[in-house]
C-alpha cells in the first residue's frame, strides 16, 4: 500500500523546500514514502552529513502509525501550499544588467569572469553577442582568451575601436584585484568600534540589572504556600498520572520509557518561565472550573520532545538534541502525544484539558502577571538513550476554585 499519495504529484523542488529542516526522521519517512526517483532527488540535495543520517534512518526504520503518516502528509502538504517561489535571477538577468553599466565595468568584470570560469564567461559572451548586436569587425582587436568588450546598439568604426581599447587596456588579474581594493574609509574606525561597544556594554549591563532587580524582588516576594497534606494528596494523583502516561508511551512507541514524577513546587508564574528552555515545546492549556474556563502550561524540553517524535516516525536509535525552534510539522506531531497524557491528566483533575495555544518562546505567553502563584509538577521522561523534563504549570487560584468545588 502507498503513503503519503498527496506528496507524490508535488515538484521535486517545493517538496524538498518543505522538508529540508526537519527532524532528520521525519525526511526520512518521506523519503521511504515516495517513487525512487522523487525520494532520490530529496537525498541528493541534502548536505553530507543529514544525507547519512537519512539513509541510515530508512535502512533501520520501524513500523509507523497510519494516522501519524496522515499527520504528517497533511501539514506537508499545507507547507507546500502556502510557500511560493518567485524566479529570479538567472542568465537573462545577468545579462540584462551588464547591458546597463558602462563599458568599463562591464570589460573588467567579464575578464575577471574568464579567470574564475571560463565556461561560464562564454555563456555570458555568447549571451551579450546575441542581445546586443556586437559586430564581427570587433574579434580582431581581441585577444580571444579574454572576454570582449560589449557595446549596446553601436557598431563601432576603426577610430572609434582603436579609442576603446586605448581607454580600456586588458588589465592583469593582478591589477584588477589592486583597483578593487577599498578606498573608502570603513563604516566604523577603531575610535568609532570602541565608543560604539561601549555603548552595547552599558546596554547590556541595564538589562542585566534590570533582569537582577526582576528576579530578586519575585525572590523576596514571600513564595505561595500550599498545606502539606494538600501537597501530598497532589503528588500521589500525579504520580499515578505519570505510570499511566509511562504505559501508554512504551505501547505506543513500542520503546522503553519510564516517566516519573520528580516535583512538586509553588512558586511565582516568572520564576517558572525563567527556568524553562527556549526555544521549547511551549503548550497553552485550557481547562474548566466551576468559575470558568482557566488557563495552565504544559511545557517539554526540545531534546525529549524530538525524540518522541523520532520514535513516534519509527526511529529511536539516535538521540538528537537540537536547539533550534520547534518546526509546525514538530508540532503537529509531538501534539497526539500531548493529548495521550490530557487524557491520563483527567484522572487527577476530572476536568478536560485542551491546547489552544502552542509557542517556541515561553516568553511570548503574556496573560498571566509575573507574580502570579503557581504550582509545577516536573516529570522526568527517560529513554535508553537520554532523558527530559515535562513541566505542568497550573495557577493556584484555579487550584482553589476546583478544591472548594469539590
């Protein structure tokens, strides 16, 4: 049976536009999925060292859910949808421009052409012969290792050929590489650098200090307080939390992980974002109270996240920790994951958690107050290969609305 059909009418081009920085397993996937001859111009174009990793992750790959391909296949094809490619440049492009400058440049930027690639300075010549009409006559003043000088819309006379090449000597390579030297005065001087990085020194050190005052008046601020037994009863539902979410990971991804529940801590909503890694797997949450609807984060560190990910696509056998932003494919697929552990949540909570909102920057979540008291439960999620951390945040005041609910 074939996957990812939808993929395989999309061009080679635009098809490895959105993918090229992926998860190496998620190229993968798609590669296994397509023709050979589209697969292979996906490998082909990839540098060195991910087309190894790719080629290694196909030979090894394990069984993938249907649902996670259908995942997969659509917000490819969603990617591929909304990027568009205008064409630019080219040969026409570059001729068009050396019609337009004067002679002189035009001379001396076709010779230092020859000298780097002659092929492609012929291709230019040849170019410019055609569009711009240079006669015969001008050959046999030229020597023919060097790129000629091009006139637009001029037959020259013998006067007027014997007045170029008197103003237009060929130069050596070594004389073009010496007019080419700057001889403008550079954008910053020594004087101006040091003046200019003190003024970054002073910048930075206004932020430090403000960053300083942030933290140690959230610091001072007497932390939130939860009874002992409240704690308790707390860590015990979400212990039992994290043996559930554990079973249902190691059936579903048909590896060994073992979750567990490390803390369980109050504290200022600023003091937890601080600790957070960014970029991150940054999750807005939605759940109800009697009151209302409220808002907590579920929060996993990129380096656990992409290998669930990577497990999830039938991969698993390499760690990979990579700093950079959470892709929205990333995203789409680390979130069937998430809600396997909602669902576990519910036991705990009896209340539905949802995602509403997703971010790479924890930062970016402005809607509750610095000060606002939380409480985060930290679960350890732990692999043959490596570990990571899942933070749940939820504000006490919603807490309190669902106890006294209760």
């Amino acid at each position: 049976m074939q996957y990812l059909k939808l993929l395989h009418h999309v061009d080679n081009d635009s098809l490895f536009h959105a993918i090229r920085d992926e998860h190496p397993q998620i190229i993968a996937v798609v590669a296994s999925c397509l023709p050979p001859d589209k697969a292979s111009h996906i490998i082909k174009s990839l540098p060195p060292e991910t087309q190894i990793s790719t080629a290694l992750r196909i030979a090894s790959m394990g069984s993938v859910e249907e649902s996670v391909l259908n995942v997969l296949e659509k917000e490819i094809r969603l990617s591929v949808s909304n990027t568009k490619h205008a064409r630019i440049g080219g040969l026409g492009a570059l001729t068009a421009i050396l019609t337009n400058v004067d002679p002189s440049t035009q001379c001396n930027l076709l010779d230092n052409l020859s000298q780097v690639d002659p092929d492609f300075a012929a291709a230019i010549t040849a170019r410019l012969r055609t569009e711009i009409r240079i006669p015969d006559s001008i050959e046999q003043y030229l020597t023919p290792d060097r790129i000629k000088i091009l006139l637009k819309d001029a037959v020259p006379t013998e006067e007027e050929i014997e007045e170029i090449l008197r103003n237009h000597p060929i130069q050596s390579p070594e004389d073009n590489h010496r007019q080419t030297e700057p001889t403008t005065r550079p954008l910053f001087d020594l004087e101006d650098s040091t003046e200019n990085k003190a003024r970054v020194d002073r910048s930075q050190n206004e932020v430090d200090r403000i960053l300083d005052i942030m933290m140690t008046t959230h610091e001072e601020t007497a932390s939130p307080k939860l009874a002992k037994e409240q704690i308790k009863a707390l860590q015990v539902k979400h212990e039992k939390c994290a043996h559930m979410f554990e079973a249902s990971l190691t059936k579903r991804l048909r590896n060994c992980i073992e979750v567990k529940l490390l803390t369980v801590k109050t504290m200022h909503y600023a003091n937890f974002v601080f600790g957070l890694d960014n970029p991150s797997f940054f999750n807005v949450l939605e759940f109800l109270t009697p009151q209302g609807s409220e808002n907590a984060i579920l929060d996993i560190n990129p380096p656990i996240a992409r290998k669930l990910i990577d497990m999830l696509l039938g991969g698993g056998r390499e760690y990979t920790a990579s700093r950079k932003p959470p892709t929205n494919i990333e995203t789409k697929l680390l979130r069937s994951i998430i809600d396997e552990f909602l669902n576990v949540l519910f036991t705990a909570w009896t209340s539905t958690f949802s995602v509403i909102q997703t971010e790479s920057d924890p930062r970016a979540f402005r809607k509750l107050e610095p000060t606002t008291p939380v409480i985060v439960f930290c679960f350890e999620i732990a692999t043959i290969e490596g570990k990571g951390w899942m933070s749940l945040m939820i504000p006490l005041n919603a807490l309190e609305k669902k106890t006294t609910a209760e």
